[in-house]
C-alpha cells in the first residue's frame, strides 16, 4: 500500500513542474486499494522573535487573514493559518516556527 498526503504531487514528465494529484483521484485509488489512507499535513503555526523584530510592517501588509498586530508585533496562533507569507517577506528573518 502507498501513502498518499494531502496536496502531494506527482512527476508530469516535464522537468520542474510537478502536478497535484487531485482528491479524487487520491480518493478512487483508496477506494480501489492501491492506497491506504489520506493524510491531512500539519498546519504549521509562527511567531514573531521580538528581539530580531524590526517593526517594519511587511508581514501585517502581507497577512490575508490578518493574524498579525503591531505594538508589540505578535502573530494570534488561533487566526493564523499557516501560510507562511509573513516569514518569506520578513527582512530579518524574525518569523520562527512555533515547536510543537
């Protein structure tokens, strides 16, 4: 039996272009027992080192579900999905994983 996660890709014969292999699809080879389960990836939570912090604003600019508040900056884990927008746009690398 494969694994198949949630969103995984698969080799489209073109060089770097991967393609999601779509739910039901994943769904069917369940059904027809070529897999055995889907499994949902984990939703990674971030928070705002405070002393590498720069207060330039560049995550609260980039956050779609407004997770981030300024004075201090601080990321609300229950608001944040995990999309990781603010770390790729954060100048100092102040956005950090939170360890579970």
């Amino acid at each position: 039996m494969i694994r198949f996660d949630v969103g995984a890709t698969i080799d489209t014969g073109e060089p770097g272009i991967p393609e999601t292999i779509p739910d039901n699809v994943v769904s069917a080879w369940i059904a027809e027992g070529f897999a055995s389960q889907v499994v949902e990836p984990p939703v990674v939570k971030y928070r705002i080192n405070q002393d590498d912090c720069v207060e330039c604003a560049a995550c609260i600019e980039v956050c779609a579900v407004e997770a981030i508040t300024p004075d201090p900056y601080s990321i609300d884990e229950d608001i944040c999905n995990g999309c990781a927008e603010c770390v790729a746009v954060c100048p100092v690398e102040a956005i950090e994983p939170i360890e579970e």
